[in-house]
C-alpha cells in the first residue's frame, strides 16, 4: 500500500517545476484572451482610430504607483503583488488568485469579468475609470504573463 501511495505522489515534483518554468517565459495568449483584447482595442479605435495597444505602457501603468485613489491602494500591485505569477492578497487579507493565464488559464478569458474587476480597481488606484486605451493597454501586457 505503501509503495502505492509514494508512486502516486512522485509525478508532483516534476510538474511544479515545469510550472514554474511555463510562468517565467512570455506566453502565447489563448483565443479567449486574445478575443477580450480584441474587444477592447475596438472600443479604443472608437475614440482614437488606429490606436494600437502596448503591453509595454500597460505594464508601465500596472506596476506604476499613481496613488490617486485609495490611501490603501496606491498600485495595482498593492493587491496584485510585482510577481503576476504568483496569488495577491487582497486588503480583507483573502487571496486572488494568480494574475497570470499561463498559471490560471481562465483568467481574463471573459470580457464582462474584466470589465467589471476594471470598474471597480482602477478607481481604487487612479482616483478616476481607466480609459479604453488604459485598459487595452493593460490587457495587452496581461494576456502575454
Ligand atoms: C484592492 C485590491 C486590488 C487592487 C488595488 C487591484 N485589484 Fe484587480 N482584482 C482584485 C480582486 C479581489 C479581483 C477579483 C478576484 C479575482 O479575480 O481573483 C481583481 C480582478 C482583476 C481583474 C479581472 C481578472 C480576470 O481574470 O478577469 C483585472 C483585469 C484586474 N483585477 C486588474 C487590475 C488593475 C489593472 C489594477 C490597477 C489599476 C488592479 N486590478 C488593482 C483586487 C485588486
């Protein structure tokens, strides 16, 4: 019985390390994520034809303290940490789980989800909404962790 169980047990070791390998690296968005960023870089173009999204001003603005918002929240990453590969904590001290879809695949995978969580964090940090091209450019960084 004994021998059964350690067996079992074993393929765990290799499989965390393959994870942590998986989140260090860029990954290749999924069609859900893509299809989110899609929707929001079309709503940017409404406001500002031939905008084009960068993963680089939205990693810029996500890791940025504008501290503009709430006394206890001055970055995104006040909750959401610097390592997108890893669980936050939010302010009540529960965890969110990883920002990352290379290690939560479902993450940023539904537009309203992320439409909402936008609504309510971006005045938490930035005192005001995020505009369409914020959020595109924040999606653009987060869908390629
Ligand atoms: C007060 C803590 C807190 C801060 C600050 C915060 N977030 Fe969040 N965020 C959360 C929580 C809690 C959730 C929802 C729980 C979850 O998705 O695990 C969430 C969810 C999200 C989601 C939805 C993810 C998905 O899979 O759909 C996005 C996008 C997001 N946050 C972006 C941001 C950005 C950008 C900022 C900075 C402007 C920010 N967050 C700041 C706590 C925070």
């Amino acid at each position: 019985m004994a021998l059964v169980v350690s067996r079992l047990a074993q393929p765990a070791v290799p499989l965390l390390f393959a994870a942590a390998l998986v989140s260090a690296a860029q990954a290749e968005p999924g069609p859900a994520q893509r299809a989110v960023l899609a929707q929001q870089v079309e709503a940017a173009r409404a406001v500002a034809p031939g905008f084009a999204p960068s993963a680089e001003r939205g990693r810029t603005l996500f890791m940025s303290s504008p501290a503009a918002g709430k006394p206890d929240t001055p970055s995104c990453t006040s909750c959401h940490t610097t390592n997108l590969s890893r669980a936050g904590q939010s302010r009540a001290g529960k965890a969110i789980e990883p920002m990352a879809p290379s290690v939560v695949p479902t993450r940023l995978s539904d537009s309203a989800t992320v439409e909402k969580w936008f609504r309510r964090n971006c005045p938490d940090v930035l005192g005001r909404d995020c505009s369409v091209a914020e959020k595109a450019d924040l999606l653009a960084f987060l869908i390629g962790l």
